[in-house]
C-alpha cells in the first residue's frame, strides 16, 4: 500500500474506534448513577462505623455533578468498546507482521487482558480498606468532604496502577520470547522482586493496612513466578528444538 492508502485506511479505523467510543460512553452514562452509588461506599461505612456528623461527595461548582458522569462514562466506555478499537488497532498492524510475530502478539494480548482486570478487581476490594484507614485520622466528631475530582482521580489511579502492576510478568514472559532473558536469569531475580513488590504494595496501601499490603503483595509475587514458570518451560521447549536441529544430518 502507498503512503496515502495507509492514511486513508488509518482514517478509517480511528473513526471506527472513535464511533464505538461514543456509543460506549452513552450507554455508560445511563448506569452511572450506581457506580457512583458503589464507589461512595467506602464513604457511607465511615460515617456509620465513625459517628461523623456527616461524610460524602462534595460537589462546589453548578457543573460537577455532570462533570464526574463524564468523566465515568469515558472510563467505562472506554473499557466497553475495547473490543471494537483494540481490533481497529489489531488490523492496521497486523498486516506488517510476521506470522510468528502474530502469534506473540494473541498470546500478549490474550494474557495481559485477563491480568489487567484481575488487578483491578483485587484494587477494587483492597480500595474500600485503604480509603476507611485513611479516613481515620480525621479528628473524632469532626466532619469529613471528599472532593468529587480528588476522590474519583485517587480511586481511578488506584485501579489502573494495580492493573499495570499485574501484567508486567507478561513483559517478563515476552522478553524472554524474545532472547533478552532467560529463564534462570528472572528466577536468579527473585530476591529483588519480592522487594519490588513489597516495596510497590507498601507505596501503594496505607502503612496501617497490613491486610492490603499483604493481599497485594502475594498476588505479585506469584504472578512474578508464574512467569518464571512459563518462561523456564519456553526455554525448555527451545532447547528440544535446537537438540533436535541438531540431529539431522548437515543441520550444521
């Protein structure tokens, strides 16, 4: 294809990834009102367990009611029309690709998909605990305001953070696929990585939530051997083949 074939057709599925986007986010506009319900949660249990005279959502302009639906509505249909744009940017790219490139390629994507919402599942429920903690060192009778911007921006980090966190074994996998390291050299690793993820879920939950830290910590550690697994096996497997080439006659 020529230079202005590809921008033609890069026109296209941008405006078809864009299209989905817009649809995703209308429909995702329309249930915003029990996901604010679901994350206020948290906020509803302090003032119950804490006796404050009043905590919730502060909203200080005529526009910040609307302002945080949109902001909702983009992050999820963001996450609802994936399916149509992640395939947009898949066909663009594919057609450059090798087929052994492909194939790494699903196999990325197939796994870090998954990891991704597993980590903000376990965000999720780890979420509730560090907000409470938090919480607690507001003074007793004193009221407490969450400001809707701050809270969603704290709470939406927190998810996308512990996501990410979850699928670099994937990273560690695809790098060994590509003879940067092998298998033996990430289990070599291993005593930095229990620090990095003790470390990381120590950043990332209150200092006072030992059970947070605890949960977000094991799950790194055995999604990072996971990957050495699956990595001393490719390894293994690519050994049987060079053994194997190395068989036939005049393979040298």
């Amino acid at each position: 294809m020529s230079l202005g074939a590809h921008l033609i057709e890069l026109r296209k599925r941008l405006f078809i990834g864009a299209a989905a986007l817009v649809v995703g986010m209308i429909i995702a506009f329309i249930v915003t009102e029990p996901i604010i319900e679901l994350l206020s949660v948290p906020i509803r249990t302090i003032a119950e367990q804490q006796g404050r005279e009043y905590t919730g959502l502060n909203f200080t302009t005529v526009t910040s009611g609307f302002d945080l639906r949109m902001r909702i509505a983009f992050a999820i249909g963001l996450l609802i029309s994936a399916p149509v744009w992640l395939w947009q940017v898949w066909a663009f790219i594919m057609p450059g690709l090798t087929k052994k490139e492909t194939q790494y390629t699903w196999g990325f994507l197939g796994a870090a998909i998954p990891l991704f919402f597993g980590g903000c599942t376990v965000a999720f429920f780890v979420l509730p605990h560090v907000i409470e903690i938090m919480a607690g060192f507001v003074p007793t009778g004193m009221a407490q305001f969450f400001d809707y911007s701050s809270y969603y921006d704290f709470v939406f980090k927190f998810l996308i953070v512990v996501g990410i966190a979850f699928v670099l074994p994937v990273f560690l996998v695809a790098l060994n696929l590509a003879g940067v390291v092998s298998g033996r050299e990430i289990l070599k690793g291993w005593r930095v990585a229990i620090l990095v993820c003790t470390i990381f879920a120590a950043i990332t939950t209150p200092p006072a939530d030992v059970f947070s830290m605890l949960l977000l910590m094991a799950s790194m550690i055995v999604l990072y051997f996971a990957a050495t697994l699956v990595s001393m096996l490719f390894d293994r497997r690519k050994r049987k083949r060079e053994d194997a080439a190395g068989l036939v006659p005049g393979a040298a």
